[in-house]
C-alpha cells in the first residue's frame, strides 16, 4: 500500500509503503516512487589496514586469543536464541525500542518491525522504507519517532540524499502511527536546526515532549551556524500528533564567544571533541531529572520543567574521554555512567596500544541533593577481551538489567560485541558475560558489530549492524531476578523507574 502525498503541503505525508507475505515470511517494503535505499546509508567501505596489524590478527586467531572470522563464541552463562538478518532494509541497523510483544528496529534505510512473543523465533511483522540516518527510534502510545540527521530533498520517505550545503535540505524528526503494527502511517515531521542525531521522550499526561541531539560538525552548513549549543524540544500533542511543532531552544552551555560555551575542544585539550551541541541525552522522569553525553561534557540537569531545562553540573575528562556518546543512571539515581565513542564508532579502539580507559565507560557517584547535586568521577570500565586491528569497538548503547541492590548493565561494543557488567561498586567494575562474534574481515576494517544491545522483559535484545537482530538469554543468579520485572513500553533513553524508589537499598 502507498499512502498519499501532497508535495506542496507544508507537512508533506507521504507514507512509508508496507506489502504484506505469507505469514512465515518477512513482510518487505513496497517503496513510493522514487525511493530507494541510499548507497551511503551501507557500512563504510572496508579501510586497509597495516600489515603488522593483520598478522597480529592471525597470530592472535591462531592463538585462540580472539574468534574466528564470522565465528560466534560467548560466555557459559548465554545463550544465543536466535537471529533475524537483515531482509528488505540494506542499510547500516541502528537503535532498538520496545512495547509489548513488539521490537522496533532503526535502520539507516528505515525501520522494522517484529514480533518477539516468541524470542527464540521472532518473526518480521512490517518494513518501512524511509531514508534518512540514523532513524533512532522510539514509540510512545501508537507514535513511532525517527531520528533523521542527513541532508534530504524533503521530509517524505520518498525524498534523495543531497549535499548538506544545500541550503533548503531538510533534517529533522519524523513521527508515525503505529497503531496498525503491519502497516505504520507517516503522520508529520518537524525541522530541526543540524538535524537529529539522536532524540528522547519526555511524556506527561497530553503530550510527548521530544528532546533532539545534534551538533555541528561543519559551520558551513546553512542550518547549523554556531553557537549550536542547546538542544530542541518538540511538543506532541498525544491526540494530534499532526500538530507536533517546535518550541523550543534551551542553550545548555552559555558563553560569549561565537561558539557559545562548552569544552573548546584542541588545541586547547588535545583529542578531545569540541562541544557544540549534545549526542544523546538520557531523562529519569520519575526524578524530573536527565544526564547529558555532549562531545566533550557530561552534563546533569533537572527537567521538572520539560520546556526549559535546568542545568545542575557539568563535568569534562581532558584526559581519557575524546567524545561523550550516552548516559545512563543506576536505579537509585546515584550513579551515572557515561560512554566514550573514541573513534566515532569506526575505530579498532578495544586493542592493547589504546589500553583500559580510553574507548570506555566513565562510572559517576550522583553525591548531593537537589541542585547542589554533582558528578564524582569513580572508576572506568572497559570490555577485558581485546578485539582485532580490523574490528571497530568502543563503549556504545546499553540498558540496565533491573535487579534490586545491584547495579548491572549490558551493552553493545559494536564488534566486539554484547558485554554484562557490574558496577554495584562503582570503584571495581566488572564483566559478568559476554557474547560476540568474530570480526567481519581478517583483511581490511569493516564496520559492523553490535550498535544497540538492550534487556527488555527477560531476554537481551542486540541490533547488530550488519548482522541482523539478535536474541540472547542469560542464565546467572545475578540476573535471574531481573526475568520477573516486567515492562509495557521500553525506549532506554527514557529510563523508567523499574521498583518503588521508597523500598531500594542503599548502594
């Protein structure tokens, strides 16, 4: 089915088409005219490596010390149930969310969808062919919210990449309903100044405020002039989401100077990134409060006013962090741990020559009340298995695993994988599990690996960027307790407060 379009409409509504299969096969995307996948929405062309790099990589394969090319290999305590490859959608998989028995799958090509009642045989219930990365995505109610942060022809999903220096290209959020899970109906968009790199929910009773992270990589760029150092907030309206509109601009880092304020990057700290606008963004409504992972500040700050966000402490690590990617609080709202992207995302950075606590978590004791809360760096944690000089690996997307009085999280490492951890001591982190697999090429660095890797209502979710959607299963009395929590909805950036806050122990 293809849903109207008007072009001269200022919200221009062209579906994303969905065909139904047989009830065994994956359902596949009847594209609108004129869309096709982009040829740069696939995994970076494979970057040669030197050659002591390469044999380092066979010598280490020989030795056991890393898997074989393609080859799966993890911890006793998981368990592999399944996995989905990619079918209609060739782009590069990104972010997963969740609610009921449903999985919703970003892909720089669109999104999927799939029915998880079954986690051991998951099955593709709607493709949606709609260009535009990263398409980060969450649901709330029947709205679905797609992040597009390249330059487009249009808002349509219909619309042509085109070169970010055009000065009428459009980036932006996307909402569609979904309440019709085999055929999902774009309903709006909003424009956003740089796009939307990522995005957060923040609902209340009639509306989902939208958070969206971007910065700008290049002043060049019509809409992305510095100082670009706030984020935007997109009002919903839950009955007429077709109303959604921009309204705000709160500036996070205030300054003088023509960038605005914020870490000014080198020469001044050398490696690390200048900030000039936020990556993701993290809220824990139940506090009225949000971490900030903003190229090179973490910040806190309170959200009781969702339009016009307080910011309570800024801290910056000119030593070992080069990009802060993502935050995520403990259930006590006494920590928070911030990753670090070195590399951006393509760099082979779980290797010896980088070391422990570049590429890494940073772990921060939340110490204080109220305002005068403030971020006490703690201890970093890295993945202790080295990866190849081939693979890309570094510190990416994670949730925790709800268990009362132990702060546990998974995470994706891109290839090196899906680790469990714990940080209930926040000085001595530890991996608990794992499961990854080997890399893609013994013969060039390929991008691929786990982007996203989430646990929702007893299992572990991993949307692997070349691989597919995976499924896995841990078994460890860690853990266990965690299989009778049990959540409707899940968008990990939107963190809810899985047990009565009066009743959690102490750290």
């Amino acid at each position: 089915m293809i849903l109207s379009n008007d072009p001269r409409s200022r919200r221009r509504r062209l579906g994303a088409a969905v065909a139904a299969a047989g009830l065994l096969a994956a359902l596949v995307t009847a594209a609108p005219a004129g869309a096709i996948p982009d040829p740069g929405d696939v995994p970076a062309t494979p970057e040669r490596v030197s050659q002591s790099d390469l044999r380092e990589t066979r010598e280490a394969m020989a030795a056991g010390e890393i898997p074989g090319q393609d080859e799966v290999v993890h911890s006793d305590n998981i368990e592999h149930l399944a996995n989905v490859p990619k079918d209609a959608l060739p782009g590069t998989n990104s972010d997963l969310a969740f609610q009921g028995k449903y999985a919703f799958a970003g892909n720089y090509d669109g999104f999927r969808i799939l029915d998880v009642s079954d986690p051991r045989a998951p099955k593709t219930v709607s493709q949606v062919l709609c260009p535009g990365s990263q398409n980060d995505i969450s649901v709330s109610g029947n709205l679905l919210f797609l992040s597009t942060d390249s330059s487009r022809s249009d808002d349509s999903c219909a619309s042509r990449s085109q070169p970010a220096t055009v000065k009428d290209s459009w980036e932006g959020i996307k909402v569609f309903d979904i309440s019709d899970k085999s055929n999902p109906k774009y309903v709006s968009s909003v424009e956003t100044a740089c796009g939307s790199h990522t995005h957060t929910l923040v609902p209340d009773r009639r509306n989902v405020y939208v958070y969206v992270s971007s910065y700008a990589p290049n002043a060049a760029f019509p809409d992305c002039q510095p100082p670009h150092d706030g984020i935007s907030v997109i009002k919903v309206p839950k009955k007429a989401p077709a109303k959604a509109a921009l309204v705000g601009f709160p500036v996070l880092f205030p300054g003088d100077g023509p960038d605005g304020g914020g870490n000014p990057g080198g020469p001044t700290n050398p490696g690390v990134s200048k900030t000039t606008g936020c990556h993701d963004i993290t809220v824990l409504p139940s506090e009225d409060l949000a971490a900030g992972a903003c190229m090179g500040d973490g910040i806190l700050f309170s959200i009781e006013d969702p339009e016009n966000p307080k910011v309570i402490d800024v801290v910056q690590d000119n030593v070992n962090f080069a990009f802060w990617h993502s935050a995520t609080f403990n259930q006590t709202t006494k920590k928070v741990v911030f990753t670090d992207e070195l590399g951006g995302g393509g760099g082979a950075t779980c290797n010896a020559a980088t070391g422990p606590n570049r590429g890494a978590n940073g772990i921060y004791d939340l110490v204080g009340r109220g305002d005068d809360r403030e971020l006490v760096f703690r201890s970093y944690f890295k993945i202790p298995r080295h990866q190849a000089d081939t693979e890309n690996c570094v510190a990416h997307n994670g949730s925790l695993i709800p268990v009362r009085g132990r702060d546990l999280m998974v995470q994706a490492w891109y290839q090196g994988g899906v680790s469990v951890w714990d940080f209930t001591d926040s000085a001595r982190p530890k991996e608990i599990a794992f499961f990854e697999r080997g890399p893609l090429s013994t013969t060039a660095r390929a991008t691929g690996g786990s982007w996203s890797a989430y646990y929702y209502n007893g299992h572990i979710y991993s949307n692997d960027m070349a691989k597919g959607f995976d499924v896995l299963r841990i078994d460890d009395r860690r853990t266990d307790p965690a299989e009778r929590v049990r959540q409707h909805e899940l968008n990990v950036q939107t963190q809810p407060d899985y047990f009565d806050r009066d009743d959690e122990d102490d750290d």
